[in-house]
C-alpha cells in the first residue's frame, strides 16, 4: 500500500479522513446495548479476534493504567502485544497501540479500508432491521481486532469501553478478565446501585478463564465471585491473594507486591499515587495469571524493567514546569478521591489551583467535594466537548462546596489555564491541577507542548 503514497503527510491526511468517518458514527456516548452486530462484522473479516490470546480489564477507575502497566510487563518478556485503551487524550492513534507504539498512519488507513467493506454490509443489514448502524466504538473495536491480528501481536491487552456484557469488547474470549475498582459511575447506562454496574461489568468473565481483582466493596464482589462460579473461573482477589505496599520516591514510588505466586521488591513505580500501587499489584497478578496460571513467578528483573517502563498519559502527569502544571483525567468522585489523596500524600504544595471542567451526565458535586479539601481555588471553565456542563452551573456547584472566594469563572480554556498559571507562579511552591475531564485534559496537553510550558535546562 505504500506505493500509492508519496509522503507521511499523504498518510496523515487520509488518517484524518478516517477518523472523520468515525465520527460521522453514532458517538461513545451513546453505546448501544448490544453484541450481535460486532460478531456479525468480525465474522465476516475471518474472526481475527481469535488471531491471539487476550486479556480484558474492566472496571469503573484505573481500567487504562492497569492496561498500560500489563502491556508494559508483557513487553517487558518479550512479547508483542496489542493495546486498546480509550478515550484518546490528544491523537486517535493512541488508542491502538501495537508494541508500546501507537498504529502509524498508514497501517491506520489499510486497515481501515480493509474493514470498511464489512462494515457497510453490517450497516445495511442493521439498517433493514430498524436498527442503528454501527457505532464509533463498536466501528473502533473491529478495526483494533484487524490491526491487531494484521500486525500480529502475540496478545492483546483490551480496555471494555463502557459496562462489560455489552460492550463492544467482549465479543473476544478473554483467558484473563481484569477488574479495577468499580464504584458509581455512567448510572443512566450501566444501572443505578453498584451491585447493579458490578453484574454488568461482570459479563466480560468467560468460562474457564481466569480472573484477577482490585479490592472491591462487597456488593462488586459479591457479583464478581458470581460471575467466576458460573463460569467456573478462577478468582484471585487484592488483599487475599495477592497485594503491595509503596512508599513515596523520587519521580514515583518504591512497590514492594506479593504475586500470586512471586514476591517482587522495591520496583521503582514512575507513577504518583497509592492506587496506581494498587493497579501495579494488580496488573502483576494479571501477567501471572497469563503467562503461567498463576503458579508460577515471574522474573524479578523483567518485573522491574516493566514497572520502570511504565506511563500512564493523563494520570497525575506533569505537563508544566514553569511554574508546575499537573493533569488527571479523574472525571468522577472515585478518581477524585484518589487525586486528591495522591496530591496530599506525593507532595507539598503551597497553593493548589484547579482547573475543572466537567461534562454534564457526570456527579460534579461529588468531584468538586472530593478536590475541596485539597485545592485553594476553582477555575470553572467548560470542557472541549458538545456534553460540556454550563460553566455558571458548575461555578455555582463550585459555590455551595467551597465558597464564593474560592471560585472564578473563566469562560475560555485558553484564559484559564493563563490565569491559573499566573496565580501560581509567584506562591510559594504553588502548583496548577486541570482535572474533571479527559477532554479538558486533552486540550491542556495540547497547549502545554505548543507553548513550552517545561522549562529548558
């Protein structure tokens, strides 16, 4: 295919293109409750999710770290895996990432036009049945299991998009099913207690299979523990079977885990964060589970090589330097939480400034309580999305959690991430967190390399 290309920026192009015809689909945030039409697709392009091995992680917070962390540990022992993660923050290709690099350009659109045929005919046929043609994310899913299997990867590492028994996803048979803490989140989709969220996310457990989770509350586990029964699947569960202890170090921390069946010490972690300990150990218990059923260690060394490798874009990743500018994707109380305990406990900020933006079906509240005890003033702000809560509403959720002198508005991105830095830069040892949402963190990232907010040595 390269022969019909004079330049990369002929690739670029044409990826656009495909992006744009993606996003002509029905959007992520509108996913369809449904599998057969992906198995109809998939079917027709020869199965090529069955190309490889996989390992599936679901879960309400932590899916892509934990993702990113396997995928790291699995290269690590020599292997090439496929990863699918979303969103994306900044490019699509992102997404797709084969070998810890995101899909070229040109495998993107060879792939692509490999499928789109297939599709079409799925889209027809959905069409005459009175039903939507297929989505972005389940259009998405396929093209990964066809770029995965063109590659080829020796297995895939896939993040469920949203729930578990209907998502996209699980039309694979995952060897491992993943879970990372669930807790309430996408309630108008996935249900409205967590038993109910945990029994849909639980879907993505296949017979014989193993399974691997983070400490859940019991209601999550309970259905969990269903879920591997039926199945007859092997659980092994955080804080029983396997667990980890860490400690503060320079740039991360030091992880001590106990595996399933190996002990692994002082693993330098380049991630902030006690729960990215949490999704470190879990991640261990995951690769274990792949590569030797869990009874078997794995090399201390390549374990350390994994967790040194690590990154997890968008997750308490520092963006600025001058002065200390930080995003976090956490978009609901649980990942706030979590922030907010990561920012007491990895430092010692003088002033913290946020920067939030959230989208409207999201708990904003419970974000903005989460964060107070932690951030000495809110810059309101909307997200670079058409789901983007009104900026007065959000200030005035703002109000009633912190009070009026500690909320600003600012009505463009542009002027709050400009303000919230100059509010900074004179405190002592004041920092700028932008957080509510993966597209306000997105454009944050953005800006932070077009205006060169690290300094230069």
């Amino acid at each position: 295919m390269s022969d019909s290309y004079d330049d990369v920026e002929d690739f670029h192009d044409e990826a656009e293109q495909v992006v744009f015809e993606l996003q002509e689909r029905l959007g992520e945030g509108s996913p369809q409750p449904r599998l057969e039409p992906v198995r109809r697709a998939v079917e027709l392009l020869g199965d090529p999710h069955r190309a490889y091995p996989v390992i599936q992680i679901a879960g309400t917070n932590g899916k892509t770290s934990t993702s990113r962390i396997i995928d790291s540990l699995l290269r690590a022992h020599g292997l090439r895996p496929g990863l699918l993660t979303s969103p994306h923050l900044v490019e699509f290709n992102e997404r797709i990432v084969i070998d810890g690099t995101p899909i070229s350009d040109e495998r993107l659109v060879a792939n692509w036009r490999d499928i789109e045929p297939y599709l079409g005919i799925v889209d027809r046929d959905l069409e005459l049945e009175g039903e939507p043609p297929l989505t972005y994310f389940e259009a998405l899913v396929v093209l990964a299991f066809a770029a995965f299997a063109d590659a080829p990867v020796d297995v895939a590492v896939i993040e469920v998009g949203m729930g578990g028994e209907w998502d996209a996803t699980n039309v694979a048979d995952a060897q491992v099913a993943v879970f990372t803490p669930i807790a309430l989140d996408h309630q108008a989709r996935l249900g409205s207690t967590i038993a109910e969220i945990a029994r849909t996310k639980s879907g993505i457990v296949k017979p014989v299979a193993s399974v691997v989770s983070a400490i859940q509350v019991p209601e999550a586990l309970a259905e969990i523990e269903r879920a591997a029964l039926l199945s007859e699947a092997t659980l092994k569960v955080e804080g029983v079977d396997f667990s980890e202890t860490t400690h503060v170090g320079v740039g991360g921390q030091l992880v001590d885990v106990k595996g399933l069946a190996g002990q692994y010490t002082e693993l330098f972690l380049p991630l902030y964060g006690d729960h990215q300990a949490h999704n470190a150990a879990l991640a261990v218990a995951a690769v274990e589970s792949f590569l030797g059923g869990g009874g078997a260690a794995l090399d201390p060394d390549v374990v350390a090589e994994g967790f040194g490798a690590a990154t997890s874009p968008g997750r308490l990743q520092l963006i600025g330097t001058d002065p200390t500018v930080f995003v976090d994707a956490a978009h609901n109380p649980h990942g706030a939480a979590s922030l907010a305990s990561a920012l007491q406990t990895y430092f010692n900020f003088g002033r913290v400034v946020a920067v939030v933006a959230i989208l409207e079906d999201k708990d904003a509240e419970g974000i903005l309580r989460a964060l107070e005890p932690v951030v000495d003033e809110f810059v309101v702000t909307f997200a670079p999305s058409d789901r983007t809560l009104d900026v007065e509403e959000l200030a005035g959720l703002a109000v009633q959690v912190a009070g009026a002198d500690r909320v600003r508005i600012e009505p463009t991105i542009a002027k709050a991430f400009e303000s919230a830095r100059d509010d900074v830069r004179d405190a002592d040892n004041g920092a700028v967190v932008v957080t509510g949402s993966i597209t306000l963190v997105g454009r944050a990232i953005e800006v932070a390399a077009e205006e060169g907010w690290k300094a230069t040595a």
